[in-house]
C-alpha cells in the first residue's frame, strides 16, 4: 500500500526508483579470550594500517570528483588513525584484557561516540558520525567483510539508510544512485552537503519509516518538497515523472545561462553575485555562474574555531578567494559580530539587546587591535584582484570615518614595510540600519559603493527581531516602508555615480527582482543556488517597464498587494 513520509529537502531534484536498503551491518561482537595478546595488538595495527591505505585512495578519489574541500573530511578520517584515545586505548584494552581485537575496538569506539554524541555541540556531535565510520572501516577489516559495499551498486536506485557517512557518499556511483533517503540528519549534516556538491537529490530526517523501506521497493523522492511515496500508484508514477521532466528541463535550460551576462529584455544589464561564508562555497559560485561576490561574511573564519584567526591566516584565505575569482569583483565584509553570532572564545559583555548593541563595526571601532589584523589582511590580498572593503551597520558618517581612518593608517604602515597594495581598491557599506538608509545622500558621498543588507534592515525597520518566530510576519520585503527606503538609497547611489547592490535574501527573491530593478539596483547577491532562476527572470522582464510601475507600486498600501500586482505582472511578461 502506498505511504508517505516527509523529511529534509537537502538536496533539490526528483528521483523515481527501486529502493536499495543500506543496512550497514548491525554486528556486536562477543568478547573472547585470546591466546597471545601481542599477537592480536598486531593483527589491530595491520587492520589501522590497511584503513589507512583506504582512507588515502578515498581521499584522492573525492578530491578529484568533488574537490580538495570536499576530500578534508578524511583528513579528519586519517588523524582518527593516529588518535591515541582510540588505536591506543584500544591496544591497552587487547593487551590488558587479553581480548579479542574486534571485542576491544567496539568498546573504546562505542563509549567514544556516546560522549560525543551526548555533547551540546553540533561540531561535536558530528564528530561522532567520524568516529563510527572510521571504527566501522577497521572493524570491517578486522572481519576480513567488506565495507565499500555502497561502491559496488551499479543498478540505478534510490538509496535508503540510517544515515550516511561522509565515505559512503564519496564511494556512491553517480550513475547508479539517483538519490538518497536517510533516516536522520540535518540540511547541514556531511551527507547533506555532500548531496547539494554532487547535486544528487536528497531527503534527510525522514525518521525511523523510512528505516523499514525494503530493497527493491519502488520509491519517489520528491526533494523539491521533501516527500518520499513508498510503493506509489500508477496515476502518481505518472504525476511524478511528468514533474521530474519538467525539473530537469528547466535545470538544463537553467544551465545554458551559466556564462552570460544578465541582461534584461530591453537590454538593460545588472550583475548576479553570490553570498559566500566559507572558502568551501567557491565551487557553488562557479557551479551557478555568479559575475562576482557581493558578500563574503568574514565572521565565519572567526567562529568556527577556537581563537583568533592570525593576519596571515586570513590573508591566505582572502588572497585565495581573489584568486579563484580571477579579476571577478569580490565584496569583503569586515567581522559582523554581535547579535545572534557569538565567539565562543571572546567573552564580550552581555547585553540584553545584542541586535542593537555592541555588533558589527560598532564591536570592531571598540576592539582596534582586531579590527587592524582584518584591514591589515585584507590590503595585503588585495593585489590579487578586484577586491571591495565593506563595512557592516553603519549608522552614521563618523563610524564610516574612523573605519577609513584606520585602513588609511594601515595602508600607510604596510607601504613604509614595502608591502605593495592594489590602488583599486574599493571601500563601501552595508546599508541595514535605517538611519543610514535616511541618510543615505550623505553617506553616498564618502564611500565607493552601497549594499542593502534587507535581512536587517526590515528587521530594524520593522521592530521585528529575525530570530524570533512570533513575529516572522512582519518579513515584509516588499512593504511600502522597505520599498521606499530602498529607493531612497539607491537614488542617493545614483545620484553620486556609485553603484548599488543588494545582498540581504531579498535580491534573490523572485516577487522583488523586478522593483529592485526597476528602482535601479545595479548588483544583486544572494545564494548561489537562486542565480540561474534570477537569470532567466531577468532576461524576460523590461527594465523599461517597471521603472514605470515604480511610482504606482510605492502608492500601494501593503505587502500582500504589492506582491499580487508583481506576480500578475509577471506572469503576463512570461505568457
Ligand atoms: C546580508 C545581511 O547581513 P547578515 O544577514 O549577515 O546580517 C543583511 O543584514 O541583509
Ligand atoms: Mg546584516
């Protein structure tokens, strides 16, 4: 009988196929007594040695298929290895026991991942997930059964497990798997990200049903949704496959945009950039045909880690994303910390409004030592390509001055050391704060560029914290109040001859596109993944013609009407 189950959409896409159950092996070993301990602390150290051997080819296989960010993973996989509270606690227990190797490993690895899996610590709990693989690869050694079974599926399928290990997805074969179902996880598990690299559709947390999926079941995954249909009907089979055409048509339609220029139907051109955290992202911005990065939150170099990161450090990483972009425009932003983003490692005062207390630019004006190692490291990548400083919650013209007060003196010091720096360099704003949005004609005057950063600014502009659900109504991007102090800081922009992008979820956001750019917006950037839709959008709608319904638009009473018109609108310009 036909039933249904919902979980994650981790990755997008739809697959239609027999199940194939990946029953990872549920073994227990017994404890048995053995003759000679020496003997079985050795037959443990071949066994670690052998993974090793695995892990290494595993690695260069995933560096070549999804790339080096991608392989790191085993790199935590191969210092496991070497972990002296495993191998060693494991031989301890062999020798002192006089126990058998299998026995010895499941008990040290075992108590491990009930620490970690017990800590309050997603990182930590992750881990875990690195420590029953790697425990599971050796065990499987010991046991001489294999434990690359998932390598081995040829017939195309959906794959249904309890969870993935980052191992298992690396070794799947993209032609065979069409997709996979796993019963816990997050959209930011390993597997998850894994799928979205691979672009292989994925549903996770569909619970312990989905456990029970039989081998050779017929499945849809409907990943767009997050709907798994166990044993579908025939009318269903053909509902489903009609809108898995319609999907892939469109992602290949979608894919013909990749290297052109985004331009509207009256030949208006505006540019398409994508919001980066992490070095990791890169590979989605080429994926998706970003024309620059209109956003690189710095503050997660900061946070995932436990002190400081040093100048040279983030050096390496800025000079590197100026590279790999190629003379690409790319949009630093300086440390937004405060609000709901904490350093586990810097006790800062606390603050019964963190949103309107000391974050971002504010934190980084009060802390100069931190702020100068940013700047420093930042002028010193800039001679590796296009690169544009952007500072974050700007409220009024003096935080804009002392900001440039100090990378003008660090400039200074870095050409007395005969440290070169590009002279190109652009220095512009986050506009999130109203009063900076009001005051927009004066600000324009003293920085190179504007970035609305939407997120807080309606948040602020709404007195609606972003964070709390209660009041996740008030998300209004397209209410009056918004739209016009959007319009006033792109006219301000205008105006003085500087360009003007957006780079809160709004310049992704299909219902505002086309009054950004009808109201001028000259770049948009969102999540890689919304580009290509942006695109083909762009390419159908006159500028001409919205610049028209401007006026009209802004006249309008609230959200919900502003919304309606843009969609009618819409879907005339594309019928
Ligand atoms: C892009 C923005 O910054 P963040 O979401 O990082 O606060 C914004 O506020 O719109
Ligand atoms: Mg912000």
């Amino acid at each position: 009988m036909t039933q249904r189950l919902t979980g994650i959409a981790a990755s997008p896409g739809i697959a239609i196929a027999k199940a194939f159950q990946l029953n990872h092996i549920q073994y227990t070993p017994a404890s048995e007594k053995v003759a000679d301990a020496h003997q079985e602390a050795t037959r443990f150290r071949q066994a670690v040695e052998e993974a090793r051997q695995e892990l290494e080819r595993i690695k260069t296989m995933t560096e070549e298929r999804m790339g080096a960010d991608k392989a790191e993973i085993f790199e935590a996989h191969l210092l496991l290895l070497e972990d002296p509270d495993l191998i060693d606690a494991v031989i301890e227990n062999i020798e002192n026991d006089e126990v058998n190797a299998e026995y010895a490993l499941d008990q040290v690895s075992g108590g491990f991942i009930e620490v970690l899996s017990s800590m309050d610590n997603e990182l930590l709990r992750e881990r875990a997930a690195d420590v029953r693989d790697v425990a599971g690869r050796i065990m499987s050694l010991l046991r001489g059964v294999s434990y690359a079974a998932i390598s081995a599926i040829h017939e195309p399928c959906v794959l249904v497990a309890e969870d993935l290990t980052p191992s298992d997805t690396a070794q799947l074969n993209p032609d065979a798997v069409l997709g996979f179902v796993t019963v816990v996880g997050s959209r930011t598990s390993h597997s998850a990200i894994m799928a979205r690299s691979l672009e292989l559709p994925a549903i996770v947390g569909a619970g312990e049903a989905a456990a029970k999926i039989e081998t050779g079941t017929m499945i849809i995954m409907d990943a767009l949704e997050g709907t798994v249909i166990i044993d579908p009907t025939e009318e269903e089979l053909e509902t489903y496959q009609a809108r898995k055409e319609a999907y892939d048509l469109r992602k290949k339609e979608l894919r013909k945009l990749l290297d052109q220029p985004t331009v509207s139907a009256d030949g208006h051109r505006v540019e398409l950039a994508a919001n980066i955290g992490s070095v990791e992202d890169l590979q989605k911005v080429f994926a998706n045909g970003a024309e620059g990065i209109g956003l690189f939150r710095t503050e997660f170099l900061y946070m995932e880690r436990n002190s400081l990161p040093s100048e040279e450090e983030q050096f390496q990483v800025y000079k590197h994303v100026l590279e790999r972009m190629n003379g690409k425009p790319v949009v630093i932003r300086t440390l937004d910390i405060g609000g709901d983003k904490e350093l586990s490692y810097m006790k800062l005062a606390a603050e019964s409004n963190p949103f309107l207390g000391l974050r971002a630019v504010r934190l980084c004006l009060s802390k100069q030592d931190l702020f100068r190692t940013q700047l420093r490291a930042l002028l010193r990548a800039s001679s590796y390509g296009q690169l544009k400083i952007m500072f974050p919650m700007i409220a009024v013209g003096s935080e804009l001055r002392e900001a440039k007060r100090l990378l003008r003196e660090e400039q200074e010091k870095l050409a007395q050391e005969g440290i070169s720096v590009s002279a190109a360099i652009e220095v512009g704003i986050m506009i999130e704060v109203p009063a900076a949005a009001l005051a927009a004609d004066l600000l324009a005057k003293e920085v190179d560029f504007f970035s609305i950063g939407t997120n807080d600014l309606i948040q602020y502009t709404m007195a609606a914290d972003r964070m709390n659900e209660n009041v996740s109504y008030l998300y209004q991007p397209c209410h009056p109040s918004v739209l016009r102090l959007i319009r006033m800081v792109i006219e301000a922009a205008n105006r003085e001859g500087k360009w003007v992008g957006m780079c809160g979820e709004m310049a992704g956001d299909e219902t505002a596109i086309p009054i950004l750019l009808g109201m001028g917006l000259h770049e948009f950037s969102m999540s890689a993944s919304s580009i290509l839709p942006a695109r083909a959008l762009i390419k159908q709608l006159s500028r001409g013609e919205w610049v028209g319904y401007i006026g009209e638009l802004l006249s309008m009473d609230s959200h919900e009407h502003i919304q309606q018109f843009v969609k009618q609108k819409i879907r005339g310009d594309l019928s």
